[in-house]
C-alpha cells in the first residue's frame, strides 16, 4: 500500500473512531453497536 493511501485510511479510521465515540450510549444502541463494537467497525474502513 502505498504511503498515501496508508495516511487517508488512517485518517478515516481516526474520524469513524471520533464520530461514533461522539455518541451517546442511546444513540449507539438506536444503531445497533457497543462502545466495544467502534474500533472494529473504524477498521473495516481502514483497510
């Protein structure tokens, strides 16, 4: 993977981290996911 690719997916990965760790536990639970399920989920869009 090329360096920038590696740096935009890191990126995004960071931003889904923060926007979903942004939300309350109610607003989590109305989407389906724990605070446990964030990290896994920021890194699927990392690959």
């Amino acid at each position: 993977m090329n360096p920038i690719r590696l740096a935009k997916s890191w990126i995004n990965y960071r931003r889904t981290v923060a926007e979903l760790g942004g939300l309350s536990n109610h607003a989590l639970n109305d989407i389906g996911i724990t605070r446990y399920d964030i990290r896994n989920i920021a890194a699927r869009s990392y690959r």
